[in-house]
C-alpha cells in the first residue's frame, strides 16, 4: 500500500535526514512519529521510528548515567569540519592509525577487539580538523548494536585494512555482510557538498538507508610487495570500487596524504567573519560544505543573526572584494564574510 506521506512528515525527515547532532536528530525522530499518516501503509514505517527513538533515547540515557559514574559515552556529538568513522575487520590497524593521527593515546594491542567503545579525536589539516572516530571492529562473531547508530552521524568513513592478512578477502566480505544487514552501504561516491548523504528519498525508499562515502586505506603497506596487483584482485573478487590510499602506521607513509584528501574529497569550504571596521579573524574559521551559502554562514554564527541578517559583505574568490551580497550567496574556501543584521 502506498505511503503517501505527508509533506509536514516530508519535512521533518528532510530535517533528520540533514542534521548530524544526535540530539536534534532525536528530536526529528520524534516529530516524523508525530506527522508520519497513521494507517495500514505506514505500519512499517512507524514500528522504524519507534524502535530508533527507542535505540537513541537509551543511548544518551546510558550515556547519561556513564558519566555520573565515569562510564564512557555511546554518543559522539560531532567537532570539527566532519566527523569521520574509522572500521574495519580485526586487527587491521585501526587504533594505531587514530592514534599516529590525532595523537589521542588511544589503547593499541596486538589482539582482536581492543577498541570497545567510540574513541574520539581530532585529525588537524592546516587551519581546520576532522574528528576522526576510532571504532570496534566489524566482525560478525562480536556484534556491536549501537555501531550503527554511531555511524549515523558521521559524514564519511575510512575503511582500514590489512592486505597482508591471509583472510582478507573474507574479513572485507564480512564486513560489507554486517553493514548491509544494519542498512549501510559503503559508496565510491563522493559528492563534495554540503548535500546530505542518503539525498532526498522517494516515498517508497528507506529514509534510514546509508550510504557513507568511503575511503578504503591499505594499512601496513611496508610489508606489501606488488601492492597494485593485491588491490585490483581485491576489487574484481569483492566488487568494491572504493579509492584507496597506501598506508604505514609503522613508517608513516601516506598518513600525511589523508587529511588533504578527505579536505578536497569532502568539498571542505573555510570560511572567515570579520567585524565592520575591524581585520578579520583568521585563526578560527567556519567550515561548510561546496554549495552553501551566507545564510548558512549566519546560522553557524547564531541562529538569531541567521533570522537577522539583512546583507553581508564579501572578500574572496566568490565576489570583488567587498561585494554587498544576500542569504543565498554561495561561498568559496578563504571567503572573508561581514555580516549585516
């Protein structure tokens, strides 16, 4: 039976759909249950958003609790230009690689299932930095249930492995079996904007789906010999078409090659405010996506100078230098924005 969703319910999924703050997107959850059209063609759909209000409110009810008592968080409300989940099979390297990153100290072993809950930490790239989300590893003997509800938030992965390790191809596919069994499909596709990731869906597509763009990092690439012919094998057996980065955690190599990767690959635009009559700020800059606009600059800024503003001034490569320009102005990396209210 069709859905034929209403446009308020339409809205508010757009809105979850969009945001990446876990709580926000609680809150949207909560109103698509409000506004979803309550019959036969739905029933799926709501018993959906029930369990996932259900799945998130204990989230941050357990997180609650664990920091009353010096429990770890579930919940990484994302920092920075992106939020990028680090997975894998066991033993890849993941937790090496967050550590030589973002210099987080996070616990490395030589054994299996080493990463329990979400580590955090910030992977800097000249003036800005990506929180990179070290995670357990994906395996189908230790499942994790708030894994995906983790993954929800985040704007990208980075998929580590190990093509040294004789099972591989096995761990990969194992990998790709979980997540889509958990609705996650791991893309090539990188649109570099500020666009959502799952798009806009139609009324008989999953609004949970999600595809998470992906790039795959070879990790302990010192021990590899004909590294191109391994990848090509492992594209052709396991169907994946992911770019992928040669990586050292050991020598270091290609480490310094992510970070710029993920800046041009994300569409990561800087973006710096300045006071009229005053040099601009240039040591903390807004970050945005290709696309948006000096609206969305204002939001970053504060919600009521969003609903304010009547003009802004702009210097860089998006206009002359200071063009009087409105809301839907797209900015470039490197603006400098004065705004107007």
């Amino acid at each position: 039976m069709p859905a034929n969703l209403s446009p308020e319910y339409k809205a508010a999924e757009a809105a979850f759909r969009k945001t990446r703050d876990p709580r926000v997107r609680l809150e949207w959850l909560r109103e698509m249950l409000r506004t979803i059209p309550k019959h036969k063609g739905t029933e799926h759909l709501q018993a959906d958003i029930k369990a996932r209000i259900k799945e998130r409110a204990e989230e941050f009810e357990g997180a609650r609790k664990g920091a009353g008592h010096g429990g770890p968080a579930l919940v990484i409300r994302p920092e920075g230009a992106a939020q990028i989940a680090l997975i894998g099979p066991p033993n890849a390297g993941k937790s090496s690689l967050h550590a030589r990153l973002t210099g987080s100290g996070a616990h490395v072993g030589p054994y299996p299932f080493t990463t329990q809950v979400p580590q955090a930490g910030m992977l800097p790239h000249e003036d800005v930095h990506f929180q990179l989300i070290d995670l357990p590893p994906i395996a189908p003997e230790h499942p994790v249930p708030w894994l995906v509800g983790t993954l929800q938030t985040a704007d990208a992965a980075l998929l580590v492995v190990d093509l040294g390790e004789p099972s591989c191809l096995e761990q990969l596919q194992a990998v790709q079996s979980v997540l889509e069994t958990q609705r996650v499909t791991l893309t090539e596709r990188w649109e570099a904007s500020g666009e959502s990731r799952a798009g806009t869906p139609k009324d008989d597509e999953d609004p949970f789906a999600l595809r998470l763009p992906t790039l795959m990092l070879a990790n302990k690439a010192e021990r590899m010999a004909g590294l191109d012919a391994e990848l090509q094998a492992l594209r052709e057996l396991t169907g994946l078409r992911l770019p992928v980065l040669a990586v050292s955690t050991t020598t270091g190599h290609g480490l310094g090659e992510i970070g710029p990767w993920l800046f041009s690959h994300l569409g990561v635009v800087r973006v710096y405010t300045k006071a009229p009559g005053h040099p601009a700020d240039k040591h903390r800059p807004f970050t945005l996506r290709r696309g948006q606009t000096v609206g969305d600059v204002a939001r970053l800024v504060h919600q009521d100078l969003a609903r304010s503003l009547r003009y802004a001034r702009i210097w860089g490569q998006s206009g002359f230098e200071g063009q009087q320009v409105g809301h839907e102005h797209c900015v470039a990396d490197g603006d400098i924005v004065e705004l107007h209210a």
